[in-house]
C-alpha cells in the first residue's frame, strides 16, 4: 500500500493520474479521503456527489465512494409522470462512469483506495468555468463569519461580494458564488 504523499515525490500530476496509480493509496481518516477527491475533480473539472456508504454490523463505515455528478441516469418515473405540472428539467445525469472508492483496513487502520474510475464520457469544465461546480462552491465559516460582521456594520451583500472577489484576486478564486453569499446571509 502507497501512500498519498509518494505522489508528491514522484511527480505526477493530478490530471494524469490513472487507476494504477490509485489503487492501494491510503488516506488516514475517510474525510482525507474526500477532500482529496474533491481537489482532483476540481483540477479535472468535474462535479462530484457521495454516492454509496457501506457499514459492518456496529454500524461502523466501512466503505465510501463518491462519484462524478453525472452518474447514472434519472429514473424513468420522474421523466414519464403523466399529472406533470412543469416541464422537466434539463437531463445531467448521462451516464458518466468515474468515481472514487475507499475501504477501511482492520490490520493498518488506514482508509485505502480500492477502485478508481478516472474516464468520463463528456467534455470536462474548463478553468473559466470549474468555479461554478454545484461541489465547488462553498462559503468558509470564516468568510461567513466576515461577512455577517460586515453586514452588522451596514455593507450590502452586493459590496460585501464585491470586497471577496477583490481580497481573492478574481471571481475564480472566491471558492462561492454571489447567490451561496446571500443565502447564506439569509439563513443566518
């Protein structure tokens, strides 16, 4: 079993990474997992969702797998419905096999890879577009605690946005879009 850091040493990028490559890395805890998941779909420019969660007989997880949002198709009852009301939406899901799974190791107590599907069957989002990723834009507590300050002290939502995308260096780099800010301002 390798660990995540070798790839630092042997110079791999993320975007090449294939699933020899993958299979048998450990992670230390399933979040590290994630996170790491969630920095490489970011790269390739893909959405990603949580998919299965396995648990033994305590209830304890014992596998975890996320994969690409577009996995899968939608469920025929929802697109067939004869007392629809709205016209439905656009189809996302298409099909899309990538995904990530981790397992939990008894012997090492270390979470590893046990299957890593890198190939997509659609275009990627380009670095112009990766910010807007339903998985990618996320408001930090901090920057929400930020702006409920500075929303105390009588900016509008709108400045406040204004000031994240200049201390950021660009609407890329803000990590939320304007409606996540005031949403989250709504919510409290």
């Amino acid at each position: 079993m390798r660990k995540l850091m070798e790839f630092a040493n042997i110079g791999k990028d993320l975007s090449d990474l294939l699933e020899e490559d993958m299979i048998g890395v450990e992670f230390k805890s399933v979040e590290e997992a994630e996170s790491f998941y969630h920095i490489y779909s970011k790269i390739i420019g893909f959405s990603v969702r949580k998919n299965q969660c396995r648990k033994n007989q305590v209830r304890i997880v014992t596998t975890r797998s996320w994969c690409c949002s577009n996995e899968g198709f939608r469920r025929t009852k929802y697109i067939k419905n004869a007392n629809r009301v709205r016209e439905p939406r656009s189809e996302i899901r298409i099909g899309c096999r990538a995904m990530f799974r981790v397992c939990y190791s008894k012997i090492t107590k270390l979470w590893f890879v046990k299957e890593f599907q890198a190939n997509h069957n659609y275009c990627m989002a380009i670095d112009m577009q990766k910010h807007f990723l339903r998985s990618h834009h996320k408001i930090s507590a901090t920057e929400l605690e930020q702006a409920k300050l500075l929303k105390k002290a009588g900016m509008k939502t709108s400045e406040i946005w204004n000031l994240f995308v200049y201390q950021n260096g660009g609407l890329d780099k803000v990590g939320c879009t304007k409606k996540d800010l005031y949403n989250s301002l709504a919510a409290g």
